[in-house]
C-alpha cells in the first residue's frame, strides 16, 4: 500500500484522472474532504480528491488542535452532538491516530471571580462529560476523571497563575492533537494508500452532476474530472461552488506565544470569559514549546479570504481575558504570532458563538452533495453521512463504512527518536533516517531532514506547505524567514 505523496505521484494521476470516470470526486482536502476521500476508497470505489491549494490549507489548519468530548455541547442541550463527539475522540484515541491524539489535562483556576456555586455547576458538567467518555467506551486509562486541586498543586502545573486569592483549580481531560494539519496529511495518505487520488493545486471550477470543471494551478490548464457523484467538501468555500448553500462564518483567532511568556506552564487552563456563561478561553501549551491563547467567535461578513487576517481587537481581547488570571500579565509584545480560522457554520439566526455545530449533508437541486457544518473532531462521521448519501444518490456498489477501524498512516509506532516518534507515530524511524543525513536544524525543533521527508513522502510542493502546514514553524513570522532557506534546499533534495 503505497501511502507516499509528492510532485511524481501528483503528476503521473492528473494525467490519468483525464481519461478514467471515478466513482466519486471529491473538493476540498481538509479533514472532511480527505475524510470522504478515505471513506469512498476504504469501500472500494474509486476517488478523485481535489484541492485549489494544498491539505489542510483551510480551516482544518487554524483549529485548537482540541478533540473535544462534546462537553459544550450538552451544555447547551445538544446530547446527540456532544455523543458523536465523545465516541469520535475515543475512536481516534484508541484506534485510528493514537500516535497524533492523546489525553490532555486543563486547569480552571478558582480566583475570587468564579464562585463557589459556578464551580459547583463546572464540576458537575466535568462529570457529565466523564459519564459520555464512558457511554463512548473510552478507557479511563486513556482519558481520566476530574477533580479538584488544592491552590499550591495548581500553582506547580500551571506557575503562571496568581495566587492571590486562589482556592484552587478543577481539574479536567480531553483530547489533544499534536497538530491538526498533520491529521489531515495523514487522513489524505491513508485514502492514497487505499487508491485515491489525492490532487492539491487543482482548482474546482464549476461542479455539476457528473463531474467537474478543473484547472492546474501549476500549468493554468482546464480540463473536466468526470465522476459519477460529486461531493462538495469546500468548508467555508462551500457556498462558492454550490450557490444554494448558505453559510454564516465565525472567525476564531488564537494568539501564539513562546514558552517564557508562560514559563513553567504544563498543563491547558480554562479561563472564564467575563460576562458570558459557560465560554471559556484556552491557554494551550504546545509539544514545540509555544503556547496557543484561544479562541474568539465573531462573525464574518463578505467575501471569504483564502488566508484569514487577525483584527487587532481580538489580540487586546483575548490578552485581557487572559490576564485575569496571571500574576505577571502578558503584553502585546510578547505575542509572537497570531492565526484565524472560519468555521463553516449553517447559517441560522442568533450569536455565531450560540449556533449549532451540528454537521449537515445537503443535495443540491443539480445533485452535488455538499457536507458543512460540523467539528474537527467528527469529521470521520461527517465524512460516513457524505459517502452514504452519495452511494444512495448514485446506487454505487460499495461495501460498509470501516473508516472506525482503519489505522491512519503512522498509528502504529515502531521505535525511533521519542520527538519524531511524537509527530510521525509508526514512520518515525524512516524520517530518523533523513534526519541523520540532514540533521540541520530549522526551528521549532524541527530538522533538514524532516523538511525533506515532507517533500518526498506528504506531498508538500513549496515553501508554504511546508513551513505552514507540514511544520508549523511558520506560526511566528521572524521564524519562518528563518527557515526560508531550508525549505527552498529541501524541495532539491
């Protein structure tokens, strides 16, 4: 099963997506759309996948990097959605990408803001959230229980806090991922390696009933992928392809700190938005050493940027929230990057903070099958409701859905270094071997060598792909100019 992405691979099946019929066409290749991709090929049916730029250039890329155990959601009184979340976590925890997904523990501080009674009220919906872990038959081993810390054990995993008037902190897990645009390349790789067709730099022109309309970005050049389903997994993009689809985007900013400006932090902290009940900000200590501060809902209006920008006043924003709870406070000058994602939120009435994050899979009235709505977290599921109604649609003949025990590229580690280990699972040992070769560091941790496996084996094709999706060292700028050079050597190796 050859999983391997790059130029060749890319090259030699445009050529023959030319002259075949497959069974499903895919846009888009985010976790949803390489998660159709995988789904269809697992089935046995043939599959183009598509993507005007490169994996996880969207908003796959821009997340928490949370695999949420759908907590919020019961909050709300969204059982159903806060249970397909709680068993997608535990089947990526368990089985599909454990090497990438693993249990992570958060602190809510007790200052002198929270009361007695609203962590009463938290603790109790911690428990909940334990009770769906179990409903999801995740092992505790793999994802513990709540409690509650006394003020001097908060302080030791997260020395940042102040400690004026703390009485505590409650002590919660959920799931993290290493990176969420390297899920996505290994999601995409798996579909490879199941015989999909996985094509970045190809532009969706105009879709319609039997296929669609395309352009190389590379050459410029249009032809038509001819298909007999199309499924529509273009995110926040989806409605530009699909007219009658309506979206309302939210626009979710993390700011990016480097480790001394919360030294000593090991553990995430749940930070209670003044003024808002049950929202809470992020503070996400990273494997690199940087620290991710999220997240804001805003809405969006107008056209939808390729790269999303970070309006100063969600820096000062989410600084202030941040600050209620630190004993030295973080200013502007110590962020070092900053990120936004849109969610491709159904359009409905209310706060885009409030509206339902409930998936959706829609046919248009030209028979084009559009998935939006949804979480990072289900997109295996989204990616199942997609393919089962483009099987429906079409009478394809295909097997059921086995996507809940299909190992992702990786799942299975083998030994290697522990940091390679970490982010490559089972192929650390291949990417060691480039790395002692091109042992040349590049930032972020990161080496030559890894850049070069990118190259050869996760289909990154330029500088960007590979310092703002493969690696994430271009999250602070000054790092990225750094690493230009490297990146632009790696790409000739």
């Amino acid at each position: 099963m050859n999983t391997s992405l790059n130029a060749a691979r890319r090259l030699a099946e445009l050529e023959r997506v030319r002259h075949e019929t497959v069974d499903v066409l895919v846009v888009g290749l985010g976790a949803t759309g390489a998660g159709v991709a995988l789904d269809a090929a697992s089935r046995g049916l043939t599959v183009a996948a598509i993507d005007a730029h490169d994996l996880a250039f969207g908003t796959s890329r821009w997340s928490s990097k949370m695999i949420h155990g759908g907590l919020r959601y019961l909050a709300k009184g969204q059982v159903g959605v806060a249970h397909e979340s709680a068993v997608e976590r535990g089947i990526l925890l368990t089985r599909t990408a454990p090497h990438l997904v693993r249990a992570a523990p958060y602190l809510l501080p007790l200052t002198p803001a929270v009361t007695r009674g609203q962590a009463a009220l938290v603790m109790t919906g911690y428990r909940m959230g334990d009770g769906l872990r179990a409903a999801a038959r995740t092992p505790r081993r793999l994802l513990p229980g709540p409690s509650r810390l006394p003020a001097g054990k908060a302080r030791e995993l997260a020395p940042p806090l102040r400690g004026d008037g703390l009485r505590g902190a409650l002590l919660s897990w959920d799931g993290r991922l290493v990176d969420d645009a390297r899920l996505v390349v290994a999601i995409a790789r798996t579909a490879a390696g199941h015989g999909a067709r996985i094509l970045t730099r190809c532009r969706a022109l105009e879709l319609h009933r039997d296929g669609a309309q395309v352009r190389d970005e590379l050459t410029g050049e249009s032809f038509t992928i001819r298909a007999r389903v199309v499924v529509n997994a273009a995110g926040v993009w989806a409605g530009q392809l699909s007219r009658e689809i309506r979206l309302r985007p939210s626009r979710g900013t993390h700011l990016v700190l480097r480790g001394q400006a919360l030294p000593g932090l090991r553990a995430g902290l749940h930070v209670p938005i003044p003024g808002e009940s049950n929202r809470f900000a992020l503070v996400l200590p990273q494997h690199d050493g940087r620290v991710y501060v999220g997240l804001t809902d805003e809405p969006v209006d107008g056209p939808v940027p390729d790269v999303p920008e970070v309006p100063e006043e969600d820096v000062s924003a989410l600084l202030a929230v941040l600050n209620t709870v630190l004993e030295a406070a973080v200013d502007r000058s110590q962020v070092a990057g900053a990120y936004a994602g849109l969610r491709p939120l159904l359009e409905a009435e209310g706060r885009t903070a409030d509206l339902s994050r409930r998936h959706a899979v829609l046919t248009s009235p030209d028979e084009v099958i559009t998935v939006t709505g949804g979480k990072l977290t289900t997109y295996r599921r989204m990616a199942q409701d997609a393919v089962d109604a483009a099987v429906r649609l079409r009478g394809l003949h295909a097997g059921p859905c086995v996507t809940h025990r299909v190992p992702l590229v990786g799942a299975d580690p083998r030994g290697g270094p522990p940091e390679l280990v970490e982010r490559y699972g089972g192929e650390a040992a291949g990417v060691h071997e480039l790395v002692k070769l091109h042992p040349e560091p590049v930032g972020a941790g990161r080496s030559l060598g890894e850049l070069v496996w990118a190259v050869r084996h996760e289909g990154a094709l330029d500088e960007a792909d590979l310092l703002d999706r493969r690696t994430r060292i271009g999250l602070i700028p000054e790092d990225r100019d750094a690493a230009l050079a490297a990146a632009r050597l790696a790409l000739t190796l």
